[in-house]
C-alpha cells in the first residue's frame, strides 16, 4: 500500500479533530450516557442495555439505544428491528424508532444479510463507532445507552475515549467464578480510562421456574455482590434466569413488559431504582 503524503496525513488529521469537534458537540446534547460491558461474552449485556432502554423510554425519557456491537449485533434482534434500514443522508443518520421517544442505531441495520459478518481491521472499527456518534441524528436525549461487546478490547476502549463525560458503566457478569474474576477485569478497565462504575448487575442469578413462578438457586448466587463490596464499586441488583427472557428476546419483545414473569420484571425494575439513584448521586 502506498504511504501517504505530508499532504494526505495533515487532511486525515483536520478530519480527525472535525470529527472529535462533532462528537462533542452531539455529546453536549445527550444528558446521560452509560456504557454496558462485561469481562466476558454472553453474560446478557444486550439483554440488559435494550431493556434498560426500554424501561428508561417507559419512564418518559428520551432514550438512544445505541449497538457498539460490531460483529455480533444482537439489538436488532432483541428490539423487533430486524429489517429495518436508516434513514437520512450520509453525514445525518436518521436512527430507527423503536418509539416515539427511543431511537436505535446498529450496524445490523447497514447490512442487507443479517447472517454476513463484518470483518474490519481495528482502525475500521473505530472509525465506524466514531461515525455512529458523530453522523447520527441523536438529537436531544436524557439517556444514551450504549451496548458493548464483550471483553475490554478496541471497540470499548473507543467508545470510552469518544464519551470522555460519560457517567460511567455498567458491567454485566454472571455468578460463576470465571465470570466473576473477568467482571474485575473490566472494572479495572473503566477505572484506568477514567469512567467511573455505576454498577454491578449479576444476570441469570438463580431460576424462575416458569410453572410456579419459584425462584431457586441452582447455581450459587451472591457473588456479584461480594465482588462488587471487595471491588468498592455499586452492586445494582441481581437479574434471575428465566426460559422467558430467552423466548421474549427473540421475539424482540421486553422482559421488562407485561409479559414477562414478574420477578423478572420486579428484579429488572429494582436494577433500573438503583441506577437511577447511583445517577442521582
Ligand atoms: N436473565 C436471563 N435469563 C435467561 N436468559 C437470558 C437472561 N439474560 C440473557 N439471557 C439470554 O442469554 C443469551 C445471551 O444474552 P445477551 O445476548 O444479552 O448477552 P451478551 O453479553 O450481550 O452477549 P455477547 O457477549 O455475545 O454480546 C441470549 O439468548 C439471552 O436471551
Ligand atoms: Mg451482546
């Protein structure tokens, strides 16, 4: 490939702080953004940011959903979206409403198949991420959420910088102990680029039987808790197991509506309480 010019690296550049200028500002406008990781995949970070959405939409917000998750976009899926294509101009995305009050971007809905990966190399991705702030008609928002994928690579490393005001994270783990110990990772990961954790959830903490409505504690439980007192950081409420939060999931509904079992929705609600009031502090 041929090096650039002096001509060529000095334009990238000016692109570059234009860019970081537009971020800024399109920042300024959105009042709380929160990051959702998690040390590890699969723990229920998506479940988590869309109905965190959801339930921040429901509570008279304006909302923004946005899926940082470039080569596993879940959002589309999890929301009813799935087909669902942009509006707009280049430089002035319209995002897709999911409500009059709640709009989501995702690069699932730049891609015609949505079975094709997208293979970018790191500076790509970036870029792509730094796009989805930058040329996307957030408008005003109360809350921007973003969904991250797992683990404490690039892309959330780009996020965090791009949101420099942000409130902070959430990180999402699992009560098994591999889960745990990378759930310190990636606090360890917000801290050292100086966001500040908002909180612990422990997802898929004990089961609701869906005949009884029981909860049991099949695997243990707690331990996001303790992590979270050891690590000094909030614990924001445990988020039960539940063979409905898949079905509703795939169906792009939320599990915190009407028809999800009530100790999730209760325990999904408490989590929402408790952020809120850390937001508060
Ligand atoms: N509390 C729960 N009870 C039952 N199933 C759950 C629960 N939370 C999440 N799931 C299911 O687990 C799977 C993974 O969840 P999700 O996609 O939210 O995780 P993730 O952390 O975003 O994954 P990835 O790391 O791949 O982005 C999904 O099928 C989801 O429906
Ligand atoms: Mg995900």
């Amino acid at each position: 490939m041929k090096k650039p010019s002096k001509a060529e690296m000095q334009e990238r550049e000016r692109a570059f702080d234009e860019q970081n200028r537009v971020i800024e500002q399109k920042a300024a406008a959105i009042r709380h953004k929160i990051l959702v990781l998690s040390g590890k995949g699969g723990v229920g970070k998506s479940t988590v940011a869309a109905n965190l959405a959801w339930a921040l939409a429901d509570r008279a917000n304006q909302v923004g959903l946005l899926d940082a998750d470039l080569h596993g976009p879940s959002i589309p899926l999890m929301t009813g979206l799935v087909g669902e294509t942009l509006g707009g101009s280049e430089h002035a995305i319209q995002p897709v409403h999911l409500a009059p009050n709640l709009r989501v971007m995702s690069i699932g809905f730049m891609i015609a198949e949505p079975d094709t990966p997208t293979i970018w190399r790191g500076p790509l991705r970036a870029n792509v991420l730094r796009q989805f702030i930058a040329d996307v008609e957030w408008g005003q928002l109360d809350f921007l959420i973003v969904d991250l994928p797992p683990g404490t690579g690039d892309e959330p490393l780009t996020i965090a910088q791009a949101f420099g005001d942000a409130d902070g994270a959430i990180v999402v783990t699992t009560p098994q102990e591999a889960s745990l110990s990378d759930c310190r990772k990636a606090i360890n990961f917000v801290r050292k680029v100086n966001h500040r954790v908002l909180g612990v959830i422990e997802n898929m903490s004990g089961f609701v039987c869906p005949h009884c409505g029981q909860r049991t504690d099949i695997f243990s439980t707690g331990g996001g808790k303790l992590m979270a007192e050891q690590m000094d950081v909030p614990f924001l409420g445990p988020i039960p197991i539940a063979a409905e939060v898949v079905a509703l999931s795939d169906e792009g509904k939320p599990i915190v509506g009407p028809d999800s079992p009530q100790a999730v929705r209760e325990a999904f609600e408490s989590v929402v309480g408790a952020l809120v009031g850390e937001l508060a502090e």
